[in-house]
C-alpha cells in the first residue's frame, strides 16, 4: 500500500502533518492507487471521512490520475462521508455507523478507509476522550474487517525547538500501526523540493519487513501536476 | 530481566510497566507474555498487537470494541475483569491490563478507577497460589502516582522505559556517562531529575534535532523495587537500577546496547599539550656542554649577593626614612609640652 512505501494492509497508518507541508497528497495517493488496485478476482473499495468535505476537489484530482470518481461513488467503490451532521454539535456516531455499514456491505473486499481530519474537531472545542473514543471504535471495526485504516492528524509547527504534541496526537501515536510524517525541508522552503517524509513503526507493532525512514533518512517528494515524486535525499533520481 | 524469567509473584505479586509517548514499553509486555513459565489472562483494551502473542498461554480478552458510546452491547469493563479473576483457576496466573489510562476513561473517574484497582490487587493477593498483576500505563497519568504509593502495594516492581538518546544527550551535554563509567551518586543526580521532565525526552524524539521515533530495538530501563528484591534477604528497601532491553537479545548491561557503544568505547585520555619542539625541520635542543655553558652565564638584572662579600647592613631591621619636603613643618619639640593637665 502506498508507494514506495511497502506498508501491509489492515493497519492504522497515522499521517501527520504540518502547514507547511500538507499530506492531502498522501491522501489522494492512498486512496487512488487502491482503487486502481481491483482486479476481476479483488474488489477494492474506499471510505473517505472528512471534516470539511470538498467533493469536488477530490474528483478533479481523481481525473488527473485518471479516476471517474461519480462512477466509483454510483459503484459503491467510493464513499464520501461528511464527518460533521447538519446538527449544531458534532456528533461522531452517525459518520461511525455509515462506515460500519459500508464495512458490512463490503462482502470480501480490500477496504481502506480514511479520516481527514481531527485536529480540525480538537481545536474547535470537541472533547479529546470523545475523539479517542470514536478512533478506538472505528479502529476495532476496521481491524474486524480487515480494511485498512489512515488517519490525517494536523500537528503545529513549533517556533522553537520544543515540539508540541497534543492530547489527540499522544493518543493516537499510542495506538498506531505506523507513523508516517510528512515534515518541510530542515533547511527551508526550496523551489524543487516540496518537502520530505519520515516513516516509523508505531509503539508495540512488530517488525515485519517495513523499510523504515527516519527524519535522518526521510525521502524527498516534489509534487507534480500527476501526483507526487518521490526521491532519495542527495539523489535527483530523474525527478529534478 | 528476573521479573520476565524468574518472577517471585510472592513476593512481588505487583508489576507497573510505564510508557511514554518518547519510548513505549509495550515490547517488554510482549516479551513477559510470550516468556512467561505460567499461563496469563491478558484484558485488551487499546493494543491489537499483543492479541497475536503466544496463544497457548495467554488467554485473550478482547475488549478491543468495547467502546462506550460506540457499541450497543457495551459491558462495563469493571464486572468483566473481576469476573474474569475470581473464575480463574487456582493456579499460578498474571493478570495483564494492556492499558490501564483507557480503562480510566471508559470509567469515567479517576477514584472510581483507583477503587477497582484496589480491589483488584486485593483479589490477586488473596489466590491461593502466588500471582501476579500487571499493569501498562502511559505516562502523564493521574494514576500512576497513586498506583505508585505503598498504600496501594507495600511491594512494588516499576520499569520506566527511556530512549537511548536520553544517555547520549547527558553525555554531551551533561558532560555526564552512564555507569560504571561515571560514580553512580553523580550520574543518579543528573540522571533522575532530567528523566522526570518529560518534556526533555520529548524534545529528544520529536524536537528539531530527533528522529521522531522511539528506538523499537532497544531502551533504556529503570526498574525500581520496592520491597523484597528477592537476593535472598529479606529487604525493606527501596532498588533501583539502569539495564538495558534490546527486542533481539532481552535483557542485557548498558554497554551491551549497540546504540550507546560510542559512549561506551571513549578511551580516557589525559589531554596532553601539543609539544612545540616536536616536527619541526630544526633542531631546538641543547647539548650537555651547550646547557652547562648557558647556566653559567649570569642574567641581568637580578641581585645575585656574593656571600663572601661582607654586607653593608648585616642585622636586617626595619626602619622608616623619611625625607621631608618643603610643605612639612617638622619640629622635634614636644606637641604637647605647654599642656597643664
């Protein structure tokens, strides 16, 4: 899942980010090569959770890879669901649901599923432990269905050299398979570069054969009008 | 690690293994569930991964979807741990939380999470054979420092795991190694205050400067034991020890750790200054007669008395001269002469 990265199915895969350097490409990667992925024998499907929906984005850039994505979403390979209800307060049960439903109506299909994002929800005043319960949940169904969880969580750039780590962020960290971070380039913006990603195995996982990318090893990535390319550090690999 | 492989559940019938986010414990937990000689009833409550370990022996209870608000047939956590244990067979027996902050927040309330605890240690306490209960918590928690207090167990074994990086960063900015390269009262002074601010591990992993992991092979471990330690006396004490834990080799001393071998192979050289005569493309020593011929010459400026010579003063004693000017108005007459007292 995910090139270049080899990551296994069934995993909670926690993408962090900063506004510097935006992981919707990750995102859209993920979620793209997966639909491509089906085969006649192997149905794939996609269930996207978002807290500020942008269908429209995501077809327009679905076209780009050369997905018709009204066709998928009228399929039922391509879920949209919008995280926040129509009411005043942010209740997570009925996105729960949906994606427990879909989960059911899936059959033996490889589903991935992807939340983006919470953070949005945390700094707009939803209770940490709700948020957490509502990650816990969703990852116990996603593990009984063998799908794939990815959740996009904001972090802050910190201006000195104290990171800052948030309730949500603690806890998610806890409980993920892999850490996936998509960081700015240490030395500044560049015109060349868009920045650069880190890949960790989360606490408590096995290793299981994963090539690993520390900060200290982190691969380069320039975004592309087809996606994103990705480079080892100190090589241009044809891409610049 | 004696309480993976020689647990004295009778002595030490409780065990808290402590997380944070810089380094997480959980392979310890893993190790002391597959390496345990007597079967485990682990309650998962947050991490799947420890439901794929040793079958055999551990008996799983997955409390993985039993999320409130989130599932119709939620069961409240309490009733079914205790029911759990005071079912359980008569035998030698660890009881595993895998997290101990979850079940916190599924109850709801700290003191109430306190209650449980304490009844449940009673629980295991009571068993006819000696067991054994386990706890994994992530640090900050507002239960660790009661969990910690002997109020709630006379004997205590705690492991706090550390990044390697933690010593790395005492040796270079502390100016401080780890023993037995440094006395252990020095390094324990640096070493405990700098650990209890978490935020100084934080910084570690995932400051500017760190790799925004934990190390998953290898950390450092502080085992703290309360109680009897199990040498073979009887003990009233507080132990605590540094050991290193590597995923491939258990157990090992500090110097084992193949992440902290540059510490560990810095030789102790004096510093010796640089030699200026040395490597030059002249010669800058003395011969014998040269050095004898330079001795005799007499430097200037420096009184050298001859002792055959008689001296001028020869009782050194000391005296003022005075020389005065025209501004003084010296008179030898008595100051004081016309006084009638």
């Amino acid at each position: 899942m995910l090139s270049p990265f080899d990551l296994p199915a069934g995993i909670l895969l926690l993408v962090t980010d900063q506004l510097s350097s935006p992981a919707d490409f990750v995102l859209y990667r993920a979620v793209f090569d997966h639909l491509k992925a089906a085969k006649s024998d192997k149905v794939t499907k996609a269930i996207v959770l978002s807290v500020s929906p942008d269908r429209a984005r995501w077809a327009a850039v679905a076209a780009k890879s050369n997905i018709q994505l009204d066709q998928k979403l009228t399929t039922g390979a391509f879920t949209f669901v919008d995280v926040i209800s129509p009411k005043s307060e942010p209740d997570l049960r009925p996105a729960f649901d949906t994606v427990v439903s879909e989960l059911g109506k899936s059959g033996g299909a490889d589903v991935l599923v992807v939340v983006d994002d919470l953070a949005t929800l945390e700094w707009t005043g939803t209770p940490v432990l709700d948020l957490t319960c509502f990650c816990r949940a969703l990852a116990a169904a996603c593990r009984k269905a063998n799908a794939t969880l990815l959740i996009r969580q904001h972090v802050l750039t910190p201006s000195t050299t104290e990171p800052i780590l948030e309730d949500l962020f603690r806890t998610l960290h806890h409980m993920c398979t892999y850490h996936m971070e998509v960081l700015p380039l240490s030395s500044g913006r560049s015109g060349a570069v868009s920045g650069q990603v880190a890949l960790h195995i989360g606490p408590g996982t096995v290793r299981a054969g994963v090539k690993l990318y520390p900060r200290s090893s982190a691969i380069h990535y320039k975004l592309a009008d087809t996606g994103a390319l990705f480079f080892e550090r100190g090589t241009a690999s044809g891409v610049l | 690690m004696s309480f993976i492989r020689e647990p004295r559940r009778a002595q030490q019938p409780f065990l808290v293994l402590q997380s944070s986010v810089a380094q997480s414990s959980l392979g310890i937990l893993r190790q002391l569930l597959e390496d345990s000689s007597s079967h485990s009833l682990l309650f998962c409550l947050l991490h799947p991964s420890l439901l794929s370990v040793n079958a055999s022996r551990v008996e799983a209870f997955d409390l993985l979807d039993n999320v409130p608000g989130y599932n119709d047939n939620y069961e409240e956590p309490r009733h079914l741990i205790l029911s759990a244990v005071k079912t359980a067979p008569d035998e030698t027996l660890d009881f595993v939380i895998d997290s101990v902050d979850t079940l916190a927040s599924d109850i709801g309330s700290i003191p109430q999470t306190y209650e449980f605890l304490c009844e449940l240690v009673s629980l295991v306490r009571s068993r006819p054979n000696p067991s054994r209960l386990v706890l994994h918590i992530l640090s900050p928690s507002p239960l660790l420092p009661l969990l910690c207090q002997t109020r709630f167990s006379p004997s205590l074994t705690h492991t706090i795991s550390h990044p390697p990086a933690l010593l790395r960063h005492l040796a270079t900015e502390y100016l401080t190694l780890p023993p037995p390269l440094s006395p252990e009262a020095k390094f324990w002074g640096i070493f405990l205050p700098v650990s209890e601010r978490m935020h100084e591990s934080e910084r570690l992993i995932f400051g500017s400067e760190g790799e925004g992991a934990g190390d998953d092979d290898e950390m450092l471990i502080e085992v703290i034991v309360r109680g009897d330690g199990g040498d073979g006396l009887r003990r009233r004490c507080v132990d605590r020890t540094l050991q290193g834990w590597s995923l491939t080799r258990g157990l090992g001393p500090l110097p084992d750790m193949v992440s902290l071998r540059p510490l560990f192979s810095r030789t102790v050289a004096e510093p010796s200054a640089a030699d200026p005569t040395q490597n030059v493309s002249f010669n800058l020593n003395l011969t014998a007669s040269q050095q004898k011929s330079r001795a005799q010459v007499p430097l200037p400026y420096m009184h050298e008395g001859d002792p055959g010579k008689p001296q001028k003063n020869p009782v050194a004693s000391a005296a003022i001269f005075y020389d005065p000017d025209s501004a003084d108005d010296l008179d030898d007459d008595d100051p004081d002469e016309d006084l009638d007292i």
